[in-house]
C-alpha cells in the first residue's frame, strides 16, 4: 500500500506545482503581438522593421537571459485603421492568448487598442503613435507610451526654430487626431515662446497633392510653415513646398520626421531642418552597433520606432522573468519599479501615467557635404533632458494622476 | 483687393490653376481607364498600379542606366504598353465573355502583385525624382508662380488627351475600334484582327497610365503607394463622365480636378471627400454619368 499512496502523493504534489507554475505563466508561453501598418504610410517607419526589432529583442533575450517559458511573436497588419485594430486586438486577447501588443503606429489605432487592452486586462506598449492622449485623457494604467509623443515632438522642434527666430507660424495639419494634437502641441509651445500662430490648414489623411495647402500657407506670410503630419504627407509637402518656390523663403519645420523620410528625401531636400528624435542610430557605440546588426537583417537604419520597440519588448520580458508571471497587474508594477538602462535610454522610467521618461535629442539634417558615410544625416544638436522633452506631471489630463 | 467669400481674388485664381493641373493628370488616368473599358469592357483596376510603374521606371532609369527625364517620356510608356500587351494576352483575353466582376478581381489581385512587388524593393518612403533641369523655376502670372514643371505637365496631358480623343472619334483607326466594340464578329467578318486591336488598346491604355507615372514623378515623391492614393478618384471620375465616354473623361477629370480645388479652399477638410459626394448625386440623377449613354 504504501508505495501507492507515495505515488498518489507525489503525483499530486506534481500536478499542484503544475498548477502553480501555469497560474504565473499561462501555457508557460509569453506571446508579444505586434500590431502595426505592414503596408501603408507608416510601413518604413515602423511595420516590417518593427516585427524585425521585437524578433531581435526575444532573440537577444533568449540568448542572455534564458527564460523558463517560451516566447511567441505574432504580427498583424492594422492599415491605420482603429476598427481593425480594435477588431484585432479583441482576437488576439480572447482566442490567442496575447498578453501584450505592441508597436501602435497612428494614434487611432493606439486609442483603440489601449481601451481594449484595459477592458481584457492586457497589456498595450504604444511606440508607434505619437499623440500625448495617450497618457493624457485617455491614459489608463494597462499601456505604456515608449518613443515619443507630440509634446516632446513640439517642445523639441517648434521651441528651437521659435528661439533661432521662426517667430510666426501657419501649420499644415493631418487632419487626424495626431496631427490635431501635435497642432495644438506645437501652438502652445510656439506662444509661450513669444511666437504667434497666424493659422492652419488641415488636408485629409493621406494626401497626394499639397501645393493649394502649401499656398495657402504661403499667403499667410508666416516666416515657418509646420508640417503637422507625417510619413509621405510630409515628404510630398517638402517636396512640393520647394517646387512653388515656397522654400527657401519661408521655411518647414517638419514637426514629426523620421529617418527613413530624410533618407527617402534625400540631403539635398531637407538639409537644415530642425527636427526632434528619440533615437538616432550614430550616437554612440552601443547604438552604432544594434543598429548595424538591425542594418544587416532590414538593409535599413532603424526609426527611433524600431529603436524603442526592442527596448520596450527587452523590458517587458525582464519584467516577466523577474516576476515569473504574465499577469498584467504584476507585469506592469516590476515594468514601473525598474529603471530602464540600454542603447535606447539611459536610466529612464515609466510615471505613473504611462509615459515611459527617457531623452529627447534635438537634431540638424546634415548638408550633403557633410555626410562622410551612408545613413550619415544627422548632427545632435541639443540633448533634451527627459523631465524637460515630456509634459509635467503638474498639467497632467490623466485621471490616473492626482493634482 | 477684391475678394470673394473672404477669399482673395488672387489666391482663388491660383488654386483654380492648381485644381487645372491636377484636373489633367485625372484626365489622363481616367482617359486611359475609358478607352479600356469602352473597347475591351474591363474595368481595370491594375491602372494605378501601372501609373507607378511608369514613375518607378522614370527613376529606375535615371539612376541604374543614367536615361534622362526626356528620353524616360518616351521610352517609359512603351515599356509600360508592352507589359500591359503581356498582361493582355496571358491573362485578360481569357475573361473578355464573363461578367465585369471577373476583370475587376483579376486586375485587382494584378495591382496588389505589381504594388508589393516594389514595396518590397524599394519600402514605401519612396524615392526622389528631381525636376528635369529646363523645366525647373516658375512663371510669375501675377496671382501665383506656377513652376514651369506643373505647365508643362498640363500641356502634355492635355495634348495627349486631345489627340487620343481625336485618334478615337475622327480617324478610320478610330472607326475600326469603335465598330470592334459595337459588334465583334460583324468586324472581323470585314477583315479586321479584333483581337490584335483590343490588345493594342489595352497597350495603348496603359501606356498612358504609364506616362502620367512619368509626368507625375517630379512632383510626388516616387512611391509604391502612389497609384492606390490616386485610383479611387479616378474610377470615380470616370463613373461621374460615363463609363467608356473618351470626351466624358477628359472633361470630368478637369472639371473635378478644379471643384477639388476649390474644395481645398473654402472647407480643406471635405476635398477628399467631394469628389464621391458629386459622384453620388449623379448616380442619382443621371446612372449612366453625365456623357454616358444609356445600355
């Protein structure tokens, strides 16, 4: 008898310590969603590069860390559009068992998929997205804002080309919540400064033709046109603006561009403007040498979406392994209790808010005599301290945060 | 200085220009899309797929074997005709008798092969074209400068549309197409190739898309997205004129090119949507489109 009952015990001591293990780590699987545009607008600054950067990250981790549980990485083309997105992420959450979705580029479908997020009680990483509603009005404590966002965006770039002496302004405008935010963003920036806002125009999302915007614009008379809109939007403005001989008499201040539009554009099209990144692959030799090896497998330098992609997903995992758990609540106190120190940031931290605090770099784009190298664009003008780059705490709209 | 609805008179008169040259360019695309549908009865979705094409062979050319804007004007819808004439004979041929439907999806699939194709190649950013050295800087025409590429792109589109509709209306070429498209067998009975004429036209047809791809290169940043932004409008433009009328095409695709920018000016944010509001409300009034004839 007793050898039996040793094993009935053993054999439910087994399937308790079973249980145990599947109630920290269901399936002992951690499965990342990356949500993102695989083809549209926003396809170079993020999309395909972006599921490279996260299947980097879970490499990378898997190397270094070596975790008890697996890591999955599924991807989904959302085409910018916030039912989609949302129609997405409910499937993911309910059927594939995801605990986290990530990337987010455009600001609707980041809306979206953060209020699914909170309702399923998952987790939502925004780097894509850039509007400051995110952790704003619509801020919950389930998503984390990562990259940058249009305040950081408008304080960078309007208050520099402000204080050189771009006093007044008209704006183009995407005539979507991210453009609206970065608009209105900027135009506080701009008049605390001492400058004016003479006037916007908002184009429709996405546009091809924007000379009778830009002319508009240029009747206004405003010294600096700001192109608040992004991707090709804004490459077809610059493009067009220096076609009606708008620039160089009056000047663009491109509000939101990324590295892949400079390269697309060409030095020659952008050399001078002022513009405002989270990350720029040529800063230093850890950034340098994450970059190559994102160089070698997307024959591309990355985003500072990409960028922050592989240092949110990082953080993420280590949350994970540190907690032995994929509950969210658990998940995003350990992710809000570690400082976050790697090529991307330097000792940054996520508030309470959602924002993840790490910072800015002011940049010029290089003059075509300048670049010594391919993917040469930039000179790092100023490093913007992160207390400085993001929106205080004290003008926060978020209901999570106290005033 | 006079002004009309609180706009200037000034800067009215240079967004009409504007709404004139982009006009032409839908002109072109939905004359091309016209002439294909009138004759081989194929709604061809592949058309803005071929339009950036023709601007991606502009730079492909420019920058692999050094040809220039000028020889690309040329050389670029020719290639574009012959990829259309290969498309043609492998694919369409075999659908002319089946519903609309069937021409529609193939074509469809065709520019979600041809777009991913050069999205993988090249990513979306695109790539830049600069304006061919001649025709950079503007005319000063007292209201506006207008950058001498964009009257230069009105007068190209405008003479080939003019000439096509003339080629079509006027010519015994024209003759033998439209009594092709009228009764099939009747013509062939005659002795005439049918089927060599359907397939130079849809040739023709594309290689005008293709040109407008070329036209359209130095102004809009050369990318695999730029077909498919542009499209809808022209599938709308040719419904609004009548599905196959030549003289319908060219006519709407101006007419809305300058009620778009019109748009732009007095409500910016209702320009992309003007456009299907006035398609709605002839398909109301007029089902056929408004040079169409009723089946």
């Amino acid at each position: 008898m007793k050898p039996n009952t040793a094993t009935t015990v053993v054999a439910a001591a087994l399937y308790l310590m079973a249980g145990a293990v599947a109630a920290q780590i269901s399936d002992n699987v951690v499965k990342i969603g990356v949500l993102t545009d695989m083809s549209g607008t926003y396809s170079d600054v993020s999309g395909p590069g972006s599921v490279e950067a996260v299947k980097m990250a879970v490499e990378d981790f898997k190397a270094k860390e070596k975790p008890a549980f697996a890591i999955e990485v599924v991807a989904a083309d959302h085409q910018n559009k916030g039912d989609i997105a949302s129609d997405k992420a409910r499937q993911w959450f309910d059927r594939d068992k995801v605990n986290v979705i990530t990337d987010l580029v455009t600001t609707s479908t980041a809306l979206a998929v953060m209020k699914v997020a909170k309702e399923k009680n998952k987790i939502a990483i925004v780097s894509g997205a850039a509007s400051t509603r995110i952790t704003n009005e619509d801020c919950n404590d389930v998503t984390v804002h990562w990259t940058y966002d249009t305040y950081a965006l408008a304080n960078g770039t309007a208050k520099a080309v402000v204080q050189q002496g771009g006093k007044t302004w008209f704006f183009l405008t995407a005539d979507y919540a991210f453009g609206q935010s970065l608009e209105k963003d900027a135009s506080d920036v701009i008049v605390a400064n001492g400058g004016k806002v003479l006037g916007s125009v908002r184009h429709p999302f996405p546009g091809t033709d924007f000379s009778s915007f830009l002319l508009t614009a240029q009747a206004s008379g405003a010294q600096i046109i700001g192109l608040a809109n992004a991707g090709q939007d804004t490459t077809n403005s610059i493009k067009q603006a220096a076609e009606f001989g708008i620039t160089p008499k009056q000047s663009l201040a491109g509000l939101l561009m990324f590295i892949s539009d400079v390269n697309s554009l060409g030095l020659k099209a952008t050399q001078g403007m002022y513009l405002t990144t989270g990350f720029y692959w040529d800063m230093n030799d850890a950034t340098r040498a994450w970059s190559n090896q994102f160089f070698a497998r997307r024959k591309a330098m990355p985003t500072m979406v990409q960028a922050g992609l592989y240092s949110a997903v990082t953080h993420y995992l280590q949350a994970a392994k540190a907690t032995g758990s994929n509950d969210t609540q658990k998940v995003m106190a350990a992710m809000k209790k570690a400082r976050i120190n790697d090529f991307f940031a330097s000792n940054g931290y996520i508030r309470d808010d959602g924002r993840m605090m790490h910072d800015m770099y002011l940049v010029q784009v290089k003059k075509p005599e300048e670049s010594k190298y391919p993917w040469d664009y930039y000179r790092v003008r100023q490093t913007i301290p992160a207390e400085e780059a993001f929106q205080p705490l004290s003008r926060s709209k978020c209901p999570l945060i106290k005033n | 200085m006079s002004e009309i609805f609180g706009v200037p008179v000034a800067a009215l008169m240079g967004q009409l220009m504007l709404g004139l040259v982009n006009g032409s360019f839908y002109a072109m695309l939905s004359l091309g899309l016209a002439v294909i549908f009138g004759m081989l009865n194929i709604i061809n979705f592949a058309h803005g797929a071929l339009y950036m094409m023709g601007a991606f062979l502009a730079w492909m050319g420019l920058t692999y074997w050094g040809i220039g804007y000028g020889t690309a004007l040329i050389l670029v819808p020719i290639a574009v005709g012959v990829f259309g004439v290969a498309i043609e004979r492998t694919l369409l041929q075999w659908i002319y008798k089946l519903d609309h439907l069937y021409g529609l999806l193939l074509t469809f699939g065709l520019a979600l092969v041809i777009e991913g194709v050069f999205r993988y190649q090249f990513g979306v950013s695109g790539k830049p074209y600069g304006i061919p050295e001649p025709l950079t800087g503007a005319f000063n025409l007292g209201f506006m400068f207008l950058p001498k590429y964009r009257a230069w792109a009105i007068c190209v589109s405008l003479t080939v549309c003019l000439a096509t509709w003339f080629m079509i209306e006027r010519t015994r070429l024209g003759a033998y197409l439209r009594a092709a498209t009228e009764n099939p067998q009747l013509t062939q009975a005659l002795g005439i190739n049918v089927p060599l004429m359907v397939m130079l036209t849809y040739g023709f047809g594309v290689g005008l898309a293709g040109l407008a791809g070329v036209l359209a290169a130095p102004t809009f940043q050369v990318s695999p997205l730029m077909g498919s932004n542009l499209i809808i409008v022209v599938f709308a433009v040719v419904v609004i004129g009548g599905m196959g009328s030549i003289l319908g095409s060219i006519v709407t695709g101006i007419g809305l090119g300058i009620i778009e920018g019109l748009s732009k000016v007095f409500y910016p944010e209702a320009s992309s949507v003007v456009v299907f509001v006035i398609m709605a409300v002839v398909l109301i009034l007029r089902p056929a489109g408004l040079f169409g004839r009723d089946s």
